[in-house]
C-alpha cells in the first residue's frame, strides 16, 4: 500500500478487511494507506482453513437447503461458536453485495472460494514472509464429487514445512518465554508454554494440529518482522506474547 511504517497484518485483520461492517473496512483502509502492509504464508494458510474453508461449508448448506433462509437457522444448529460467526459474516457479505437468489448465491461463493478470498487476502499487501515454509499455505479447494474440498490440516507425521529448523534458530529468543506463559491464567498461553518445553526433546511435536492449534499466535508474533507492528483484534494472547518477544503492537 505505500513506502511507510510497516505493519504485519495477523489472520483476524486479513477476515475483517473482507467481512467487516462498511465503517470498519473503510476504516482499515485508511488506517493501512501509506504503510507497507506485510503478511505471511503461515498468515495464508491460517486464513485458508479458517475463513476459505467456512466458505466451502456455506457453499454446501446453500446448494443443499431448499429454501435459503433455512441457511441461518443451519449455521446456527449446527457449527461451533467460531464457525458459525465466520459463516454468518460471509453471509453478511452477500447480502451487503446485494446477492440473492439461490444461482446467483451459490455462483458468487464459487467465486470466492476459487480465487476470490485468495486475491483479496493478497490486495494491497506488499510484502509476504515465508519464514516457516507453511506447505498448507500452497493449497488451494478443489472440486469433487459435487463439492469443493480443502486441506487444511498438516499432520505431526508428514514433515512439510521447515517450523522445527525456524523455531530452533529462535531458541534464544524463546528462553524464558514458556516459563512466563506456563505461568498465565489463560489456558491458550500456558499450552504455548507446554508445547515449547518439550519442543527440544521431540521436535516434531510442533507439527500437525499443535501447530494449526496451539501454537499460530505465538509463530505469528515471531514471523512479524522487528521493524514492523503487529495488528491483530485478538488482544488477549497477542499483547502478552509481544511483549515477552519485545515485538510493537500497532496501535491505529
């Protein structure tokens, strides 16, 4: 967006630059004009499996449910409190966009599951960190049998990133940190903390679903580059371990 401060935009932005209320992603847009806007693949692969991925469920409840308005109330019946919010904002998005109708609805989903989220995660975004080689990042749904499918979930036995040889070259920067957080009241932080005590010992213990699960603040905290901010809506996790890594938080 611009030649400025850098500021490294975590997966909560990049779904708020897309979903938000017309104020908020003008607001946004203002806020990131001017700066040089950095993401990561593991930022990527994080928006793939959340935000691309809850596209491909509302994709199967529109071409299943016979009437539309029955989609609200299956969201509601059926997803967990995240799922369901991320569906619900992509439905929002149609509706803002004026959408309606079954064809027209199901045709604007292929798009965006195609390449249309893709594209917009990547808009005005000027620069994209590679740091941890995130092999989830590098997939991309597919049709099948009548529907889309998405990997979106490594496994601890299939090595397909390089997150145990990054982790390991930041190891200076780590001592101390699980202590800190193994100390937190906040569930979230203190399984950071676990999982990188026996990060030595079992290196591979960081793949899989630790890494999708547990450990993405923490790898997004230290993917933001030290001359860049980090902007995130998640407060609770990231003030604690930006701190602990001396890394700023940007402050709009």
């Amino acid at each position: 967006m611009g030649d400025g401060p850098r500021v490294f935009l975590d997966t909560t932005i990049q779904i708020e630059r897309l979903t938000g209320t017309r104020a908020r992603r003008a607001q946004l847009t203002v806020q990131l004009t001017g700066k040089k806007v950095v993401t990561s693949t593991y930022v990527l692969g994080e928006f793939l499996r959340t935000l691309v991925k809850d596209c491909i469920t509302l994709y199967t409840l529109v071409s299943q449910s016979v009437y539309l308005d029955d989609v609200e109330v299956q969201i509601a019946n059926r997803f967990n409190k995240r799922e369901a919010s991320r569906c619900l904002l992509l439905w929002a998005t149609l509706q803002r966009a004026r959408v309606y109708g079954r064809e027209k609805v199901l045709c604007t989903l292929r798009t965006y599951i195609e390449y249309g989220l893709v594209q917009a995660f990547m808009a005005g975004v000027d620069q994209v960190s590679d740091a941890t080689g995130c092999g989830l990042a590098q997939e991309r749904p597919h049709w099948v049998e009548g529907t889309y499918r998405l990997r979106a979930q490594c496994r601890r036995e299939v090595k397909e990133c390089q997150l145990e040889e990054w982790l390991a070259a930041h190891s200076a920067a780590l001592d101390g940190v699980a202590l800190h957080l193994r100390a937190s009241e906040e569930p979230a932080l203190v399984r950071i903390g676990e999982l990188l005590d026996e990060f030595p010992q079992e290196p591979e213990t960081v793949r899989g679903r630790n890494c999708t699960w547990y450990l993405g603040d923490l790898i997004i905290t230290l993917e933001c580059p030290a001359d860049a901010a980090l902007y995130t809506t998640n407060r609770r996790h990231f003030e604690v371990l930006c701190a602990q890594l001396g890394k700023p938080m940007y402050e709009p």
